[in-house]
C-alpha cells in the first residue's frame, strides 16, 4: 500500500513550521527513513499576518492560504494541515476549497486535551489576540464541560510580545515576560492551552510547572495516526 502524504501550509511562522515537523518524526513509530511520515511542506512566508487582519488592521491571508492549499493538492497531497491556530478562522473555508481531507489544529487538541485531562478542568487559553477574536476554543471547551480562563487585555499584549518575539527569533529575550505570564495562569488555571504553535518552542528554553496541552504536538499526533491508519 503507498504510503499517505500529508501537505503543511506553514511560514506562520517558521519557527513553529519546523517545531511540528519535528514533532511528527517524534511522535512517528518509525524505524527508518523509509518508514517515517511523507510530507510536503509550503513554507510560505508570504502569507498576510493573521491577528492583524482580525483586528481590521491587515492583508486578508485566506487567498494565500488556498494558493498554499491549492499547491499542495496538485503535488499529491491525501490530507492538508496548517502549522498555526490563528489561521484557522478559516477553517471552514479551506475544506469547502479542498478536494482533500483536512487535519485540524482545534479539533486535534479538544481530542487530546479530553483524554489527558477530561472535564470539569479550567482551562486557561493562552494565544493571539486573533485566536481571542476568533474564539477559536472558547465555545468548543464549554461545550465539552469545561470551563475556560481567558486572559485580560495587558495579559493579551504580553502575549502579543512574547509570540511576536519568539517569531523574530528573540526566543532568549522574552523568557522573563514568558514566565511571568505562566505565572498568572497557574494562579487561576488546571491546565494551560497553548493555543499559538510559537509558544510550545519555549518549552525548550523553561520549565512551566502547570500542565500544557501543547497544539503542535496534539496535530502532529493527529498527522501520525491518519498516515498509520490502514
């Protein structure tokens, strides 16, 4: 049987881009180069900024994420997954453009987050003001009997800075702003939501003594088991 290849529209950013990859060759049960995921990677960079157009402040980015879509599909692609949460307000217009499956960010975490911590947790949401805007995870966790910690608005621009750091490679230089945000959320969370693929790439530089469920993780776990499905 050929193997299944899994398309990545990343470049937002791509720093996150490559965590998850690295991830996937993690999370895989390969023991080979022949045996690891197949992927093809769109690292377009090109692509608008994503909070900036939610806030009305930007480029809309959707017509580069279906150009990215649109590559990947006439590569060969059998399924497409996006390296960033924020970029999923357009979910549902990227599986209306698409003749592929599409692997979701929000859907593998809410998957992952119920079996590692299953409600009632309160779960602290910790992202980009699009992600807020969007309210990519609010209603869904709700739904799922959870209940949800969302920051206030100088909670927000501190994780603005951060995220807008660790994208313009100063991972170093936010790490003091970093723990101090982690800090508010352990005071008031079960479990923090790391709802930004930049953000999961501090866990190389600090210890967050709260559990996370890390998103890039959650997706490239959702990757692996669609391309080991028979």
């Amino acid at each position: 049987m050929d193997k299944k290849i899994v398309g990545v529209i990343g470049g937002m950013g791509p720093e996150a881009t490559i965590d998850l990859l690295r991830k996937i060759i993690r999370c895989s049960n390969a023991r080979s180069d022949q045996e690891h995921v197949h992927l093809i990677i769109d690292d377009n960079t090109d692509i608008p900024d994503r909070t900036a157009f939610l806030m009305g402040k930007g480029e809309n980015p959707l017509p580069f994420i279906l150009r990215s879509a649109m590559l990947l599909q006439n590569a060969g692609v059998d399924a497409i997954c996006m390296a960033c949460n924020t970029a999923h307000y357009f979910e549902k217009e990227i599986k209306t453009f698409i003749q592929v499956p599409f692997i979701s960010i929000v859907n593998s975490t809410i998957t992952s987050l119920q079996e590692h911590f299953p409600p009632p947790q309160r779960i602290g949401i910790a992202g980009t003001k699009g992600v807020f805007l969007a309210n990519l995870y609010g209603n869904l966790l709700m739904q799922s009997g959870y209940m949800v910690v969302c920051p206030p608005e100088q909670v927000q621009n501190m994780l603005m800075d951060v995220i807008y750091g660790i994208k313009g490679g100063n991972v170093r230089g936010v790490i003091n702003e970093a723990e101090t945000l982690f800090e508010w959320y352990k005071r008031r969370s079960d479990v923090v939501l790391l709802a930004c693929t930049e953000l999961p790439i501090l866990l190389d530089y600090l210890t967050i003594d709260v559990p996370i469920i890390d998103t890039t993780l959650s997706l490239a776990q959702a990757i692996v088991s669609f391309c080991e499905a028979t």
